[in-house]
C-alpha cells in the first residue's frame, strides 16, 4: 500500500562535532513518523544526525500492521541504530509510547552503544481488563477502536490508524513482557517525559520503569499542560529543549570531556 502523505521516514545527516552524536527516534503503536518529525527536525537543526524510521505496518492503512510483528518494528529500529553507529561517536535513542518501549529494548541488548535513553510517555503494560483477553479473540475480532489523536493542543491531528488492529496489539503485549523482564539490564541514562493527563498509556508503565531500571538514573519531568502525544502538543518545545541538554550532557559524559 502507498505511504500515507506526511507518513515518511525523515533521516539527515549532521556536520562537525554535533554530527557525530547520532539520535534514532522511534514512533508510536499505530501512529507514523508524523508525530515525531518535528522533534526529528528540531534535533537535526541543531547539528546532529538523525534517523526517524516508518516501523512496518505502520503510515499505510491499519489491515497492514496486522501483518506485522513487535520483531519487525525492533528490527527496523535497530537497523536505524545501526546506521548511525556506523559514523556516529554516540548513539542516543528517543521514543514515544511503544516507540519508547523499542528503544528501551535497544539500549537492554546493546548496552554501552546506547548513550542515553529519551522516553515520552513509554508504555511497558496496561491495567485494562480487557487487555488480557486480546489474545483470545484475534481469530474473529481484527480491530478495535483507535488510539491515536490523544492531544489536547486544539487543532492539532495525529496521522495515525483509526482502528487498533487486534493481532498486532498481542505482539505488542508479548514486547512488553520481555522488555519489563529486561529492565534492570538498562545501563543507559533515562529522561523520561511524563504527561499528567494520559488517556492511552496508563500509571503501570511509570510504576514498571522505575521499578525495574534499578541499573540506571531515570529523570522523571512532568508535561502538565499534554495527553498522551506530547511530541506535538502544548509541550513539544520543553521536551525538544530538554532532550538537546540531555544530550549535550552526557555526550560529554561519554567522552570524559
């Protein structure tokens, strides 16, 4: 199927000593690079390099990323992350929602090739009841109602799936697992951005990262005035200033300078 107008992966290259710091960003269960691009944009400005992947399945239509699975969309990260690697002194990796639960499974394999963790709304798991009984009804049930859109900043539209496609849900589920399972192998420095009014991704995944990223600092920063896609909302531009200067800090953390 076509990509989706605005759907697009983003990618640059940055110049000088910023252009060796690399960031890979990683965007949400059925959203698209959409609702990262300006982020991806906002790091590119200022000098590094950059790689905002379409996770498969995703930017099309929703039938699609029943297709796929959570091994597809890690692998997409991955080779991101690896691209960058392969010019960039550092690598430091972003994501929102499950886009933050990708990249926290990245920094749990690669360990010290992670520099730093920026994670915006992750979710790790969800106390819904009727989570635990997806599994059962993918054989007859492909979609259930959408998630996308969760903003409060009037005006503002996700390009993201109106449906939420059942099996690929379940995949999701099964990363969750194994990531909250991993969590104490993350070495990476965490800043995690948390809004206080999230209508997607519940208080378990909050209670989950810092329980069990006891190997880490985890730097928790309140977005008071954003739901649950605060990469395009009221406060996009903390979230942009505050990830340059976690970047900054700990790029020089890394380098003993």
């Amino acid at each position: 199927m076509p990509i989706l107008e605005g759907a697009e992966p983003f990618a640059a290259d940055g110049t000088g000593a910023a252009g060796r710091i690399g960031v890979v960003i990683s965007h949400g269960f059925t959203g698209s690079p959409q609702s990262m691009r300006a982020w991806a944009e906002h790091l590119a400005a200022t000098g590094f390099s950059v790689r905002l992947p379409r996770l498969p399945g995703h930017g099309t239509r929703w039938q699609d990323l029943n297709d796929t699975r959570w091994q597809d969309w890690y692998a997409e990260v991955r080779r991101a992350q690896a691209e960058l690697a392969a010019t960039c002194d550092q690598v430091f990796a972003f994501g929102l929602s499950m886009g933050g639960t990708l990249v926290t499974k990245l920094a749990e394999d690669l360990g010290d090739e992670i520099a730093g963790l920026v994670l915006v709304n992750p979710a790790y798991g969800t106390m819904r009841k009727d989570a635990a009984f997806a599994r059962y009804l993918t054989w007859a049930v492909k979609s259930r109602p959408g998630i996308a859109s969760d903003i409060k900043k009037a005006g503002v539209v996700e390009l993201g799936y109106d449906r939420t496609p059942l099996k690929a849900f379940v995949s999701l589920q099964e990363l969750w697992k194994i990531v909250v399972k991993d969590l104490g192998r993350v070495t990476a420095p965490v800043l995690y951005f948390h809004s206080a009014d999230d209508h997607v991704v519940d208080a378990l995944s909050a209670k989950l990262l810092h329980g069990g990223a006891t190997s880490t600092t985890v730097t928790e920063v309140s977005l008071p005035n954003s739901y649950h896609v605060a990469t395009v909302d009221n406060d996009a531009d903390a979230i942009f200033a505050g990830s340059v200067e976690f970047i900054y800090v700990h790029a020089a953390a890394g380098t003993g300078s």
